[in-house]
C-alpha cells in the first residue's frame, strides 16, 4: 500500500511540476511567432542581445536544479523500493 501512496504522490508531483512550467513558457511568450519559428534555422541573422535581469536567471537555475534533484530522487526512490519487490 505504501509503494501506491507514493507512485500518486510521484505523478500529482510530477504532473504539477509540468504544468507550472507549461504556464512559465506560455507567460513568457515561449509559444509566440510560431511560423517565424519553423524558417529561423534557414535565418543567417546575428544573435540579437538580451538584458536579462540577472536575479531572474539565478533564480531560474535554482528552480532548474530544483527539478533535476527531485527527478533523480524519484528514480532512486522508485528503484530502490521496487527492488525489495521481486
């Protein structure tokens, strides 16, 4: 019962995390200008330079590793506790 417990404690998480990002992108225009998309690799332009806020991107590589721990936990976990199974 406890490996049921936390297999839907794993998805709602996971499933969550999708959607704030989904969210993210849509808010920051991540889905804009989908046509100039498809023939931007064809593009020989110069890269544009951004001002990004630096606070901003440190606080996007927090939420990124944030993520990524929590990934590899999840599998570590659901090896580990799977292996007590067979």
């Amino acid at each position: 019962m406890f490996h049921l417990i936390l297999w839907i404690t794993l998805i709602a998480v996971t499933l969550v995390v999708s959607f704030a990002a989904f969210y993210w992108a849509l808010k920051n225009g991540q889905f804009d200008e989908q046509k100039r998309a498809a023939y931007f690799p064809l593009l020989d332009l110069p890269p544009e330079t951004v001002q990004e806020r630096p606070a901003r991107r440190i606080a996007e590589l927090y939420v990124f590793s944030f993520t990524a721990v929590t990934f590899f936990v999840a599998i570590f976990l659901a090896v580990l506790l799977g292996a007590g199974d067979a």
